[in-house]
C-alpha cells in the first residue's frame, strides 16, 4: 500500500515514522525548511527510553507525479486547503484520505474537494509535541488510530490500513460509527481545552483547588449540553472516559491547544472552541465557560499577530531608511 503522509508535525510525523521503521511503502509531502530538514536529519522520536532517528523520503508538492493509495492527513485546520491543494496529482479515483484532524468540518471541505468517496473518518490520539530543531518529543506513552467508512459499513481497503498499521504495531480500531467518534474526541478536546485554558494549569494542579473538580464538571456538562442539542449526544462510556481523564488527581495531562497557548504559539482556537461556540449561538444555548475560554485565546491570537506585524514594520523600516 503506497502511503503519503500530509503534515509532518507531532502527529503526522510520529505515526510516518513508525510505519517506515516498519518497513512499509511511505513518503512525506513537506513545505519550506521541512523538506530539507527531513532529507538531512530524518524524523527523529524522542521517547523517555530514549531517542530513534528514522530516514525518511520527504517530497515536494511539486514531486508527486503519481497517486496514492491511502494518504493520511495530518495538519491544522488553518493548514487545509493549502493542503488539498497540494496532493491534487496524489489523489486519484482508488485513492482514500483518511484525516487526523480536529473538530468535523473537514470532512465536507474534502468530499467537496475529491468526491464523497474520498474521505474516511479518523481520529488520532498521540501527545507528542515537536521541538524547535523538528524532533517529536512523546509527552505521555500510547498512541491510537481509530477509522472507518462514514456510512459505517466494512470495506476491503479498511482492511488494509489495518494490515499496515499492524505490521508497524501501531495500536488501532475500525470503527463502524466513526463519525460519532469524531464528534466525541470534539468533545473531548472542547472539554480539555476549555478546562486547561480557562482555569490555568494542568488536570491535577486544578483538582487540588478548592472547588476545582466542580469547576471542571461544570465545563463538561456545559459543553456536552451542546452536543446534545446538535443531535449528537456523548455516548456514557465516552463521558465517563473524559471526565476520568479531566478529574484525575495529580494528573499531568494539558491539552496540546493548552501547550501552544502558555508557548506563545497560534492554536486551533476556531476549530475546537470558536465553531462550539457558533453552534451553541445558533441553538440559543448559554455557554459563559467556553465563551470565556474562546475569548481568551481570541485575544491571544491577536496578541501574537499584533507582535508579528510590528515585527514587519521594523525590519521594513530597517531596510528603507
């Protein structure tokens, strides 16, 4: 199975590199310094075991003359269309692409874009982060795929993602109600992020608080209020297993829009909390907790692009007296 890897970031690149470790027929389309970077240093894991460096075949948009036959997209919700744009000589009639993407609006962006066929369902989870020289740091261990046709039915090229992700013994799932799936890893990031960004800190350090854990399960049930109005209501294993996860004490776990935002970096405020928030408008619902935490990474945005445009302006006035 020839695969394309779309997106050679802390998600993209952790589940490439397994599968070329394994042996299996894999290239990463890149942009910019990344395409160099791959060429000469490989993708390198850094596991608190300690690190692997795997070469890998890093192309160019420019580069792909042939189709594929799965591509697994892994890039930001900001990063799409570019993306799309790019594997357009990669995607032919055989070809599917299976998305790793947050929130669930992309699915429509890529079926309008190759074809309702096109697209499976996907969810990913990995935490790993990638550093400033492009090494993936695992921050926690476990990682999973979970995938699957989204009208639900068993098809053959299913299981050959299966065969592929088995053989490089990445842990996985075919699932036959992916889309719901979807929404609830929505739910979940929604629920983490509003908890970490809002309340400041990691799972543990709020729980210890005084009315910390009240404050978390008021998050959830507000956000899940949400959920329940859109027609897709969390199924009980799934909120169980969140708000374990968000109550755990002494738990270190932050989300990775948490991370890029106490990093200074841009976060995928829109597609996780800014999208929930337009939803709840639409529904008439009262949301303060996540209206909150959406303004607060609004402002940040804005914080950052204020910082890069002057910036702009200095070097502009350095260079034209």
């Amino acid at each position: 199975m020839r695969i394309l890897i779309v997106g050679v970031g802390a998600v993209g690149g952790y589940f490439g590199a397994e599968l070329v470790a394994a042996g299996r027929d894999v290239n990463f389309l890149a942009r910019g310094q990344r395409v160099a970077q791959l060429r000469t240093h490989g993708l390198t894991l850094m596991r608190p075991e300690g690190a692997t460096t795997t070469r890998v075949r890093a192309l160019t948009a420019a580069e792909l003359t042939e189709p594929y036959d799965l591509v697994l997209l892994a890039v930001k919700a900001d990063a799409l269309v570019p993306a799309l744009d790019d594997i357009a000589h990669a995607v032919a009639e055989h070809t599917r692409i299976l998305p790793l993407l947050n929130g669930i609006r992309h699915i429509e962006t890529i079926r309008e874009r190759f074809g309702e066929r096109a697209a499976l369902g996907g969810v990913g989870l990995v935490a790993t982060q990638l550093d400033a020289r492009g090494r993936i740091l695992m921050l926690a261990p476990g990682a999973h795929i979970t995938y699957g046709e989204l009208d639900g039915n068993r098809t053959p090229v299913l299981d050959r993602i299966a065969a592929e992700l088995s053989a490089a013994e990445i842990d996985h799932a075919i699932s036959s109600t992916i889309e719901q799936d979807m929404w609830e890893k929505w739910f979940f990031m929604a629920a983490g992020a509003t908890t970490t960004v809002l309340l400041g800190g990691p799972v543990g350090r709020i729980v210890a608080e005084d009315d910390g854990r009240g404050a978390i399960t008021a998050i959830i049930a507000e956000i899940a209020a949400v959920f329940e109005r859109s027609g897709h209501p969390v199924r009980a294993e799934a909120m169980s297993r969140v708000t374990n996860m968000l109550t755990m004490s002494g738990s270190p776990f932050t989300t990775s829009l948490y991370r890029d935002f106490v990093d200074g970096r841009g976060t995928e405020v829109e597609t996780i909390l800014g999208n929930l928030l337009t939803t709840a408008d639409q529904l008439e619902l009262q949301t303060p907790l996540l209206r909150a935490a959406t303004v607060r990474l609004r402002v940040h945005a804005t914080t950052l692009a204020s910082a890069t445009n002057s910036v702009h302006r200095g070097l502009s006035e350095d260079h034209h007296p």
